[in-house]
C-alpha cells in the first residue's frame, strides 16, 4: 500500500478544496474522493490534483473505497457536502468501509437535529461522527476559519491536532476551535452565528440606506464613514469588507454595487436560528426581521407595484443635521449588541434544555477570529462570560449596560427620523423594541392573557397572589368554573 493520508475530505466544491490546502500547508497528508454526477462532476478529483493540489501531499481517489484504505486508522474522514439527505447517503456508503473507531466529520451546515440522530446511529455502529460547524468563508477554509466541533466526545482528542492547526489564531494565540459540547451542539452553534449573520448584514444594509438617501451620500462618502467606525467599536470582518464592497468598480468602470438587484438569497440556517429560538420560547426578533426581510426582498415585482400604488407620493426629506451620522453608529452598535445578546440567549436556552453545558465565553473566543462575524466586542463578551458572576443577560453585563444606556437617545432619534422619511428600517427598530420590552418592568401581556382567559379560559396569574397559582374569571357572569390546563409551549 503507498503511503496513507492523516486525514481524507469529501467535496471539492470552493470550502472542500481550501481545507484541503489548508490541511496540507500545516503538515498534514491528505486524502481527497469527490461524489461523481455523470455529466456534471466528472473529474474533479483528477483537476484539483493536477492543479492546485499539484505537488502537494495530496492523494486523489476516483473510487470511495480506495479513498477509505489510504486512511490512517483511526480514520478520520471530513465531509463538506450538501447538509440533508446527501449526508445521509454519504455516510451509509461509508459505513461499510470503516473499522472501529473510525471518525465521520460533518463540517457541512448541517441541521442540528440531523447531528444529534447522526451521532447516534454512528456509534451503535462501533464508529464516532463529529458535526462541525465552520466559519470563514473560502478565505477562512484556506487560511484559517471558525471551526465550532461538536459530537462524540471521545473523538476531540483524536482530531484536535488537525483541526486546531487548521483554525483561525486569534491575537492573543488562541486557536479559534474548541470543543462545543456533545449531540448537535457545534452546528447548532454554528446556526446561531449564521442567524448573528443575517442580522449584521441587515444592519448594516440600513446603515447604509439611511446614509444614501437621508443624507444623500454617494457611495465614496460612505465608505469612508464605514471604514471610520471600523477603526473603533465597530470594527468587525463586515464593516470591514462593505467599505471594499461600495469602492468596487466593475469592468466598465461604474459602482458594481449600484448594478445590483436588491433581491437577497438565504439558504436555511438563518431561517432555522428563527424556528429553533420559537421552539425554545426565545424572543430572536431582530434575527426574524432579517430573514423576512430577505423573503420580502425577493419578491421585486410586488414591491415595484406596491411603490407605484401605494407610496406615489413619497417624497423623502434629507438632512443637514450634522449628528445624524453619529446617530446612526449609536444605533448601528447597540442593535449589534441585542443582536449578539439574543443569540447568546438563544445558546444559554438550547444549553440548559439539552444538557450540553455549553461555554458562552468559549463560543465568543472561537468567533474572534476567522469566522464572517468576527468583530472587536467578541473580547468583551468572553470577559463578560468569564466574569465571577456571570450576567443573566449579556446586556446586563456592565460594559454593554453602560454602552446602550448611552446610545439609546441617538437610537431612538435616528428611528424615529427613518420613520418619518417613510425608510424601512425594520432590524434597527426590532433591536430597539426589544431593549424597551426587556427594560419594561410592567408589559401589556397582562391584557393579553385576560382576553386569552375571556374566549378560552387560559387562566391567568395574579400581581398579589404566589407565581405559579393561575385563575380562571368568569368573565360575563353566564360561563362556568371550567378551565384549560396553564402551559406554554
């Protein structure tokens, strides 16, 4: 047998092929196999090897079991294929063809849910399976990503030489990969940073619509303010590359950014951050606002007729007001913290209730470097995480308490003055109703489950009674002492 590989990756799409590099550039020899589609992905393997992987210690397998035998056992194997049922396919292929002890490495954006039954299946077959959610893009993938490894726990000491060295180094040394926590729990983490993702890029996208059409900006101008607030808290791997994005220039020499039709895609783990905080009765607003905006994006025809129906006579009013720009930072900063705080949440929530003892502050370092969310408060949040008496709310934590204090009069300023020019700012608005209703002593839910008690008898809880004695009122003198059970879903 020629000489085996220390570890074998499946999927030569853009993430495959760079973590192979990555991989090889650290040491490592490594196998590569990709899935044939007659017609379509033929010859794949046969061009990486002759190409970018030329010269390298890179094995290149056209048959599954061969890619399998130049293994080192216990083999490791990492798939980067399309999360679903093509996991699964992948995996009973290679059930057959592994020994014991042998490691499946799910690095795809994989449901967490399909990782939790995954895990399962994988042992009672005498094998271990790692789901790995990881971050950085094509640039990450070849030079250092988030890595955000969950699963048999047995398996981290097995992979962590390999998946620490090919990870994002943060500034103070730090590898940006840890262990997560046992079942789902690293793409369930992953998840979450994606939904953190969505809301970022929402964020930023009304920054920048507010600072184009309220104070008439052209895209040079607003680069330059986005490249300012990278140089402070702000700062952060998107802030970073949207200053990049409105200097670009196409071939025929205009802004590209102005050529493109504002219809945004999403593929599923922002949706997913949304029903899975549902599930968990989480509150993930401004997250939700971001991806039904996408969905509301998309549909460019409705909005065109809706615009010519409905808002004809629009007229924006710009603005001299030279604290405008200011404000607009404030808010764009606080509204990334709620945004952070109520993902944090939503991991502290799934934690508890899924005994996965997760480590808020070791998820926030994993995340400082490498991943697309990467951003300088990611320190700060480790620290508030780590402190002796760790916050029961991130926006507790006294740094972040004093920041929003401070920011919310620009931030109500601002949306109310996007409100009154008629400019959707649906994320900026969502984060600043969520500090209001967490910082409301006293909500109107109280109505809420009165009407609830009036049409079915849902019972309520009362101010000058114990919490957890619930009521029923007979509201019209005509109804009986019949209640529903009191529960929420």
């Amino acid at each position: 047998m020629d000489k085996k590989a220390d570890i074998g990756l499946i999927g030569l799409a853009v993430m495959g092929e760079n973590l192979v590099l990555n991989m090889e550039s650290k040491g490592f020899t490594v196998a590569v196999y990709n899935r044939t589609v007659p017609g379509i992905e033929e010859g794949v393997v046969e061009r990486f090897v002759n190409g970018r992987g030329k010269g390298k210690n890179i094995i290149g397998c056209t048959e599954i079991n061969d890619f399998v035998e130049h293994i080192k056992t216990p083999r490791k194997i990492m798939m980067m294929v399309r999360a679903g049922n093509a996991v699964d396919q992948l995996m009973e292929q290679l059930f057959p063809l592994l020994s014991p002890g042998d490691i499946i490495i799910d690095g795809g954006n994989s449901n967490y849910e399909d990782s939790n039954r995954r895990v399962i299946e994988t042992e009672k077959r005498g094998f271990r399976f790692i789901g790995t959610g990881v971050s950085g893009g094509e640039f990450g993938a070849l030079n250092g990503a988030s890595i955000m490894p969950g699963g048999s726990q047995p398996a981290w000491n097995d992979v962590k030489p390999i998946l620490q060295r090919i990870a994002a180094v943060a500034e103070d040394g730090t590898p940006c990969c840890d262990w997560v926590g046992p079942g789902g729990s690293g793409h369930f983490v992953k998840m979450i940073h994606n939904g953190i993702e969505y809301g970022d890029m929402q964020l930023i996208s009304e920054a920048y619509f507010l600072l184009k059409h309220l104070k008439k900006m052209d895209n040079e101008a607003i680069a330059t303010v986005f490249e300012h607030w990278n140089e402070g808290r702000l700062h952060s791997y998107l802030m970073e590359i949207s200053a990049q994005v409105l200097r670009h220039r196409d071939k025929d020499g205009d802004y590209l950014i102005d050529k493109i039709l504002d219809t945004a895609g999403q593929k599923g783990t922002g949706k997913w951050s949304v029903i899975n905080a549902m599930e968990l009765g989480m509150p993930l607003g401004l997250i939700a606002s971001a991806v039904f905006e996408r969905s509301l994006s998309s549909d460019k025809n409705l909005r065109v007729e809706a615009a010519k129906r409905l808002a004809k006579d629009r007229k924006i009013d710009t603005t001299t007001d030279l604290s405008l720009v200011d404000d607009i930072e404030q808010a764009l900063y606080a509204s990334k913290l709620v945004s952070y705080a109520q993902g944090f949440a939503v991991l502290q929530k799934a934690s508890d209730n899924f005994s996965w003892n997760l480590d808020l502050a070791s998820i926030a370092r994993m995340w400082r470097a490498g991943c697309i969310i990467r951003s300088a408060f990611l320190n700060d949040i480790s620290d508030a995480y780590q402190a002796s008496e760790k916050p029961k709310h991130l926006l507790f934590a006294p740094k972040f308490a004093a920041e929003t204090a401070q920011a919310l009069k620009g931030w109500k300023g601002l949306v109310i003055t996007a409100l009154q020019a008629e400019l959707p700012v649906p994320a900026l608005s969502s984060a600043l109703n969520y500090y209001l209703s967490l910082t409301t002593a006293n909500l109107p839910a109280n109505m809420i489950q009165a009407l609830r008690d009036f049409f079915g008898a849902h019972t309520f809880e009362r101010i000058d009674m114990p919490r957890g004695e619930f009521f029923h009122e007979d509201w019209t003198g005509k109804g009986g002492n019949t209640h529903s059970g009191s529960y929420n879903v």
